[in-house]
C-alpha cells in the first residue's frame, strides 16, 4: 500500500509539472474497493458507476454532473460533459481502473496519454 501512496504521490507531482490539468485521481480495483483516491475527489459511492463504463455504459452521471463516452480503446476512455464541465478520463490496468477528472479547458487526450503510463505503472500493485 505504501507503494501505491507514492505511485500515487508521484502521479500528482508529474502531473502538475506536465500540466495536464488533471485535477483529480483515483484508483478503482476491478472488486469496487477504491485503493487510493485524492482528497478532493469523493467516489466511494459511485464506483459501480465507474465499473459500468468498462462494461459498455456510454452516459452517466458522477458527482452531479452529466458525462457521454466521447472516445473509447482498450488503452483508454474519455468521456465529457456537454456543458464544458471537463472530462473524467479512465486506464484500465490489470486490477482496476485508474480514473482522473480533467479540468475544462483541458485536452483530454493529452490527460489520458499521461494517465495510461501511470495506469501501466499499477500493474502489479493495488
């Protein structure tokens, strides 16, 4: 665990310094227990939520907001709000699911690249 704190830890740092505009980060495992998640971002309950957009949800709504799946691969998944509210982007890796909440304004694809690494990082750990 203390490994996925500074994976995690890491994450947040290089992620500022690259200026992806990822403003939240959290880690899903494929059993629905959340293995780490910022502080300012609450999903312990919508982690079915999370897990249905893996097995083909296209919509749903996080925190309040709305989000449709503007773009999904193997590697990853974005999925944006209608109003410019951001975009929550997703990472599949052998456990789970990395997830991260991108600021408007921001590129998600330039989010979802550097949240693939970081997702190929956790395998193995979580």
């Amino acid at each position: 665990m203390d490994d996925l704190k500074q994976l995690m830890d890491d994450f947040g740092n290089e992620a500022l310094e690259a200026n992806t505009k990822i403003a939240s980060v959290a880690v899903l495992l494929s059993t629905g227990k959340i293995a780490y998640q910022s502080t300012n971002w609450d999903l312990t309950k919508q982690t079915g939520v999370l897990l249905g957009i893996l097995n083909g949800n296209t919509s749903f709504q996080l925190n309040n907001s709305k989000f449709s799946v503007s773009e999904s691969s193997a590697a990853g998944i974005i999925a944006t709000n209608p109003s410019g509210m951001g975009a929550v982007i997703l990472a599949p890796f052998q456990r789970g699911l990395l997830v991260g909440y991108v600021m408007p304004f921001a590129d998600p694809h330039v989010a979802l690249v550097f949240l693939i690494e970081y997702a190929t990082r956790l395998n193995g750990k979580g």
